[in-house]
C-alpha cells in the first residue's frame, strides 16, 4: 500500500579514507579512516567509538581481504588460516566521530552504529584506492594482482 515508515529510525555517517598503494606489488595500505556517525544520543561513548572502529576494519576487510574461494562446489579457504581478514597488524588510525541528533525513537535517544559503519568504510576505501591509482575498480576484494593488472591497462592505453 505504500503506506507506513518504513523504518522508524535513520542514520546517517561519512566516512574518508586514506590509502598507500604500491605500485609495483600492488599492495594497498590503509592508513588513515575518519567516520562520522549521527548516533542519536550518545549512551556510552567508547561504546559508539568501538562500534565505528570495528565497522571500519569490517569494511576494510571486506574491500581488501576476504574472499570466499570455491572450486567445483568446494569451498577452498574454510579456514581463517586461508580466509583472510584484517589483523591488529593490518588496522589503520581510527577517528571515530559520534554526532548527536535528537530523537526518541531509540533506547534512550540511541540510534545503531554498527551496520553504519561497515557500510559507510567500504566505498570510502574503495574510493580512496581508485584516486590513489587513477582506475576504477568493479568487485571486491581488490587484490594486489587486481591493482598490477588495472595499472597495466592503463598503461597500455
């Protein structure tokens, strides 16, 4: 009927990443993340900024590192030992930034945070990549051999 909210709640964040690329392996560094996040009102704020640090690596994961591999119906990396994901080694400088807004549709005035910041790192990341190397990119995880060889079609033209 198209009526009704939806949802009762938004949130909203942006968030801007910094990257290193290194042209000649392809590895991508990320350095640097700020991710602002309008949160409602603040309950707990190391809470909130645990949230958003944890999306961005989230989504830093997801734009860099993980990748389900099958073969023939067979999933080749079932293992964390395989599957890669972002470790403490691999986290950037973190600025998380909490906005209040008002509202009283949460617990307390709270908005989520969670989701939001996953979803809002991946594009930043994906973005910063893009400008750091001039070629655009159209799946995920962007790997090293993905940078040498959109470099190496650029070159070619």
């Amino acid at each position: 009927t198209m009526a009704g909210t939806p949802y009762e709640l938004y949130a909203y964040a942006t968030t801007i990443a910094e990257v290193e690329v290194d042209t000649s392996t392809g590895r991508i560094d990320v350095v640097k993340v700020v991710s602002a996040h309008d949160v409602g009102k603040t309950v707990n704020l190391s809470n909130v900024e645990g949230q958003i640090e944890g999306g961005v690596v989230q989504g830093q994961g997801m734009v860099l590192y993980e990748e389900i591999e099958v073969d023939k119906g067979v999933i080749q990396n079932p293992t964390f030992a395989k599957y890669l994901i972002p470790t403490a080694m691999d986290v950037p400088e973190i600025y998380p930034i909490a906005v209040e807004s008002e509202g009283d549709a949460g617990p307390f005035g709270a908005k989520g945070v969670g989701e939001p910041a996953l979803i809002a790192s991946i594009p930043a990341i994906i973005a910063a990549v893009e400008d750091a190397v001039g070629v655009s990119f159209n799946k995920v995880p962007i790997t090293p051999t993905d940078v040498l060889r959109e470099l190496s079609k650029k070159e070619e033209k």
